[in-house]
C-alpha cells in the first residue's frame, strides 16, 4: 500500500477498492475503477471515486515489479474480484487496524509523528516533478481535476531549487557554447584583409 500510495499517488479509498483485475504486473498498470471510503459504522461504501479525473489507468514504475508480484501472491485474495489489500482477518482492511499498523511501521521508517498516509501523496506528486513530469502529468497520475488541487500536492524544498538552478545554468553555458562555437566558425570562414 505504501508503494502504491507513495508512487501511485494513489488515495487510500481508492487502494482500499482494488481488486486483482485492476491490476497488470506485465504491464506495470493499475486501472483505478472505483473508490471503497469506509464509513463510521466500519462498513465500505464502494462507489465511483473522488472524481472523473480519480478513474484512471496509473503506470508504476519498474522497481515495483518484484514488490507487486510478491503481494499479489502472499496477500491478495484470490481471483479477478479478489481484494488486493485484506485486513488481518481476510476481509477488507479497516481504518482502526491499519492505523495501529501504520504507527508502528512510520516509527520504524523514523517518519515525524504527524506524517500521515495520505501524506505519501504529496511525496509522489513531489518525486514526479522532480523526475520531470508536467503539472498535467502529475494531475493525470493522481486522478486530480484541478491545476489547484495538484498544486497543493507539490513541494519544492532547498535541494529541490538548486537542481533547477543547476538545470538552468547547464541550458544557458550550453547555449552560449553554441553561440560562441558558431561565432568562432563564422569568423573563420571571414576572407582576411590583405
């Protein structure tokens, strides 16, 4: 769930509505269907997800292939219909459960305290632009409709910043290069006064 949380950016209700057909580890696809919230009462309430823009199809990247797998054959229910995330006890997971397993999980991760799982999606929309992805790119992966959503999701911090300034500064000596290269060569071609 965390893998998928993180580099999905996939939302917990959306996790918690997974089924073994939605999922292509040939392929390294997820097709986001549905959206299971779980109610106060405990109870799913499997309906359409957060959006239009939350049905999509999420490609992973290829170092999830292993931990994919490996999940689908030690965890996952069984068959197309099968759940892809199951609580303790086989059925669906429980907010309650999950939580206390979460907690003990970020404490081993040395997470701060308040770094909650849906957190992970400000990571993934972070490690997307970071990998070079578009404000569209990064809406499209997390099923987002609005450019003002998918920027609430996105942080740059200090190192962050100084590789755009060195990004910059590589486009800029590299075009001076060429200008200075062509200049070069213009004045060589230059009959000489004599």
């Amino acid at each position: 769930m965390v893998y998928l949380g993180a580099y999905g950016p996939m939302r917990p209700e959306e996790l918690a509505g997974l089924r073994r057909r939605d999922v292509d580890v040939d392929n390294l696809v997820i097709r986001v269907r549905v959206a299971e919230p779980e109610r106060t009462n405990g109870k799913r309430a499997p309906g359409p997800t957060k959006s239009d823009a939350g049905a999509r199809v999420v490609v992973l990247p290829a170092f999830l292939r292993k931990e994919v797998r490996r999940h689908l054959d030690w965890f996952a229910e069984k068959g197309p219909d099968g759940l892809v995330f199951v609580g303790e006890k086989g059925a669906a997971f429980r907010r309650t459960t999950f939580g206390r397993k979460w907690r003990r999980a970020r404490e081993i991760a040395g997470l701060p305290d308040g770094f909650r799982f849906y957190d992970l999606r400000h990571t993934g929309h972070t490690l997307s632009t970071r990998s070079g992805a578009t404000l569209r790119d990064t809406m499209v992966r997390a099923g987002q409709s609005s450019e003002k959503a998918a920027l609430i999701y996105q942080h740059s911090d200090e190192d962050r910043q100084r590789e755009v300034a060195a990004g910059l500064d590589d486009l800029v000596r590299a075009e001076r290069a060429k200008h200075h290269n062509d200049d070069r060569a213009h004045h060589k071609e230059e009959p000489s006064a004599s």
